[in-house]
C-alpha cells in the first residue's frame, strides 16, 4: 500500500470520528458518570495517584491506569464535560485508527480494511463507549489491548523483536487499565492458530513466547485479588448456577449478533430472560450456535479472515460471559473489543458474495459501493440519534424504559432520575414497577426505602431497606439504614448500622461522617471528633465533612477552628 493513500484512509478515519460524535459535546453528566466522575472527589488530586495502585477505585474497581488518567483529565479541565467528551472522542479514534493498521496487515487489499475501519468508527453500539464519558475512559484499556495485538502481528510476520517487547509492555499496561485485556492472550493463540501455514505444530512452537503473557496474567490477577478479594466485578451470580448462566448466556450472545446486524433500538439497560431449562429460544440460540460453529470449522482452510473474525468475536466476549459475576448481565459496551470481529466478517463477506463469477465486473463495484455507503450512511444517523439520547438522564433512561418495558433496572433508574428532580410520585411508580419485574432487585427496594425517608416515612423505610439487605448486603444500605434509625431517635442502633457500613467498605468517607454526627447529636463528642477526622483523612475535600467538624467546633465554643472549617467548606462547594 502506497503511504500517501495510508495517510489518506487514516485522515477519512480522522474525519468520520469527529463528525458523527460531534454532537456529543452537548452532553452532560449522565447515567454513571455522576457517580464515576462528580461524586468522584479521589480524582480530583493527582496526590492520589500512588494509592491507585493498592487501594479499590471508586465502586470497587482495580484499573489504576484508568483512574490516573480520571485524575489527569479533571486536572486539566475540572468538571467541563467538553474535556471528557473530547478524551472518550480520542480514544475511539486512535483505537479506530489501530483497527486499520491491524487490518492492513491481516487483509490482502485496502478496500476491506478501510471500509471496516469506518464501519467500526460509526457504529452504534459504541455510543455505549463513546457518548457515556465514563465508558471512555475504558477504552484506554481497549486502545492497549488493540496496540499490544498490532505490535504482535508485527513480530509474527516480520520477527521484528521490538513489537514483542511492546506488546508484552502494552498488555501489561492494559491489564491495569481494564479487566478485558485478559482476552489478549488468546487473541494472540488466534492469530498463530490463522496464519500458521497451516500446520498445528507452527502453533506449539510458537506457544514457547507465550510463558511471558501468562506469567504478567497470573501476577494481575495475584494483584487484583490481593487488592480488591475478588477476581470478576461483582461478589455473587445474581443469575443462579452454572447450567442457569451458560442458557441464559446462549440467548444473550443472540441478541449481540443481531443488534450489531440491526442497532436501532439501542438501550442502556437490557430485560434479561433467565433460562433455567432448554427452552424454544435456548434451543434456537443453541441451533444457531452450531451453525456458525460448523462454519467456522469450514472457513479455516479457505477463509482464514472469516475464522479468525468469527474466533475474535466470542473470545472477546469471554470477560462478559459471567464465568466470572458481572454487574450487567448484557450491555451494549460488552460489544466494543468483539464489534472489531463484527464488521470485518461482515466487509469480508460482502467482499467475496460480490465477487462471485455470476456478478458483472461493473456490476459488482456499483453494487458493493451501494451496500457500503447504506450501511456507512445508516449506521451513521443512527449514531448521531443514539449520540443525542445521552444528553441527560430523562431522555436516556426515557428511552431505555420504553424500549424495554421489562426491564426492571430501567424502572429503577428512571425512579432514581425522578426521584433526583424532586418528582417523587413519579419515582415510587419507577420504584415499585421495576420491584414487580423483579422482586429480587436490590437496588429497587433500597431506593424506594431511602425514598420513604426523603418523605419522612422513617418506618416504611427502614422496611425497605431491610428488604434489600436481605437480598444483597451493600455499603450504601447500611448507610442509609443508620440515618434512617438516627430519624427515629434510635441512636444506638444507628451506631450499629453505620458502622457495618464501615466494616463494609472501609474507604469510603460518608459513614465515618454520617456516624460522627449521630455521636454529636448523642453529646458523645470525643467519638464525634475521631469519627469526622476519620472521615476527613479519607477524602479532605468533602464540604459536607469540613462544614460538620465547622459545627462541632462553634457548639464546643472553638470559633477560629469552626471558622476555618467553614470557609474551607465553602471553598470546596463552589468547585
């Protein structure tokens, strides 16, 4: 390929980025980003870097690299959301950009590889990414993981050793930036496996430089678990056992094909059928299944792209099968690393159908070009449409709810949504649906109790919540719990429940604090003071705590301390 005409293709990939994600610049804080980037008070110092490394990130995360570079952002731009839209716009189109180069060296021809690239810049599954600020902060992981698989390919068919170097130093970068680098060693079986000459003894040969992948793989996971006492993202199955997972899992993988193939009905949250038992649509799926597994056997001797496009597509989806439990049983951005095997089997076949010898040379290339531009051009306005649907939250979860009337975690949201607007009938209609789809929704059941406290209904909340506890013990409902008891004058047992708070997750700052006001309101001001400085050492630049200790200080007549805390206070609330 001529240089000229490369540079050329990488300044159209350039150029569609920043065209169709162009409107997201008017976007907000949404969905998780409030809870990811605003609430996110440990980012806002770059002196935290070095606890990244050995502390749980916020909401129970191990990706260090990502939260440097949360803290390297909000240095740079605070809470302007143009600077967060503008990194999540980067990064997709530098991964965009390696997704060209990675063809270029896979595919015979620069018509697939470039048109695959754009497919995979507009596609509509990537808003997921893309559109949400803090899903663009995982594809930094993402970018390393495509970085660490392009230099291997170059130290495949060139034996150039340098790329071996970088792509050992890049996955291990990517480890730490993101769990579903885990993949890349497998990835890198793949290829060897593809494009071995096809001989099964190239590949065990070969296999001799992959001790260092699973060495920095196993010494990840020794961190990982040390750090956060886990390996997968959640604690427990919410889906039930194994027989139950791998099902329901059948179907879901179905449904990936096919709005990847059709994306117009695009949702941030899923209804997830659990299949307990061979059903009409688990035998479907699994019928399904076969036959593309009886492809892919048939394409590795004459069609090694579409092996290894195929293979691509559900080793990257290995990290969201839940073998190990996840938050999101399904979710558009599981289809970010396992799109890039999408749109190169699609381009690759259409490629070879047009190609078949009954289709007239002139025929072919009006027709290919027909299909390919529809494809660009749908994809695109659809991306666009999707792109304006994450300005805020109402429209979001809006769209999310009436698109999936069933899914109990898109009531839920929406309640959380109403519930933040002051709407609260609105939000108990929210609330109680998504408990009717699905009574085993714990969130549910804490937010319709912390709704009832909101209201002044301490009793019917601490009901609620209970319920939730029941069902999954977490950090936030133990404390609301305690204040919830605090408001029923029942100190004693407030003490109880913030400090199982804190027992719970011991890093977080609003227990400590919560817990330092129910000591003050009880006079037991020794144990208020500890627990407010306790709180204050976690995380100093929480107004709420300053503006606490400000008060304890002016009751204990230590006016110059009350009023230092006060003006940092309110220092800290016009941030």
């Amino acid at each position: 390929m001529k240089f000229k005409t490369k540079h050329f293709h990488i300044l159209l990939i350039v150029l569609f980025t920043f065209v169709i994600y162009s409107n997201t610049f008017f976007n907000g804080f949404v969905f998780d980003d409030e809870f990811f980037i605003v609430d996110n008070f440990e980012m806002r110092s770059l002196k935290n870097i070095p606890s990244y490394f050995s502390e749980p990130s916020v909401g129970n995360l191990y990706r260090p690299v990502r939260s440097v570079l949360y803290s390297v952002t909000f240095f740079f731009w605070k809470l302007n959301p143009f600077g967060y839209h503008l990194n999540a716009i980067i990064l997709h189109l530098l991964i965009s950009v390696v997704v060209y180069l990675i063809l270029s060296e896979l595919v015979s021809g620069k018509r697939i590889s470039l048109i695959a690239s754009l497919l995979f810049v507009v596609h509509p599954i990537h808003t997921a990414r893309v559109a949400n600020m803090t899903g663009g902060f995982d594809l930094l992981g993402i970018l390393f993981l495509f970085l660490a698989f392009y230099n291997y390919i170059l130290f495949r068919k060139y034996g150039n050793k340098k790329a071996f170097v970088y792509s050992i130093i890049l996955f291990v970068i990517g480890l730490f930036s993101s769990e579903e680098v885990v993949v890349f060693p497998i990835l890198a079986l793949l290829y060897d496996f593809c494009f071995s000459g096809g001989k099964i003894s190239n590949v065990f040969r070969k296999l001799k430089s992959f001790w260092v992948y699973i060495v920095s793989l196993l010494f990840y996971f020794a961190i990982r678990l040390s750090v956060l006492g886990q390996i997968g993202r959640a604690e427990v199955y919410f889906l039930g056992n194994l027989q139950t997972r791998i099902l329901s899992t059948l179907v879901i993988f179905v449904r990936y094909i096919y709005i990847l193939l059709f994306p117009f009905r695009l949702t941030v949250d899923y209804y997830v059928q659990v299949y307990k038992s061979f059903s009409l649509s688990v035998i479907f799926a699994l019928f399904l299944f076969l036959i593309v597994f009886f492809f892919w056997i048939k394409s590795y001797k004459n069609n090694k792209i579409a092996f290894f496009s195929i293979g691509w597509f559900f080793v990257a989806l290995i990290p969201f099968s839940n073998l190990f439990p996840v938050h999101s049983f399904m979710a558009d951005r599981y289809l970010y690393v396992a799109s890039f095997g999408f749109v190169t089997l699609l381009v690759y076949l259409l490629d070879k159908f047009f190609n078949l010898k009954f289709f007239d040379k002139k025929i072919f290339k009006l027709t290919y070009i027909i299909v390919i531009v529809c494809l660009i051009v749908v994809y695109s306005f659809v991306t666009v449409a999707r792109n304006s649907e994450w300005r805020n939250e109402q429209i979001l979860l809006s769209k999310a709810v009436q698109r999936q009337p069933k899914s109990s975690n898109a009531h839920n949201d929406l309640g959380q949504v109403y519930f933040e607007m002051g709407l609260y009938s609105e939000a108990f209609k929210e609330y109680n649906q998504a408990i009717l789809l699905n009574d085993k929704n714990h969130l549910a059941w804490l937010n319709i109790g912390t709704l009832y406290g909101e209201v002044g209904n301490y009793s019917e909340a601490v009901y609620y919540i209970d319920q939730s506890l029941l069902i999954f013990e977490s950090y936030k409902a133990y404390n609301n719990l305690g204040l919830m008891y605090n408001n029923l004058g029942d100190s004693n047992q407030a003490v109880v429940e913030l400090k199982k708070a804190i027992e719970f997750n011991p890093y977080l700052s609003k227990a400590y604090m919560d817990l330092g006001v129910v000591y003050a309101g009880m006079e037991e001001f020794d144990k208020a003071y500890v627990e407010l400085n306790n709180a204050l050492e976690i995380n100093p630049r929480v107004a709420d705590i300053h503006y606490n200790l400000g008060i304890l200080h002016e009751f204990l007549g230590q006016k110059d301390d009350a009023k230092r805390e006060f003006a940092i206070a309110s220092a800290l609330s016009r941030e």
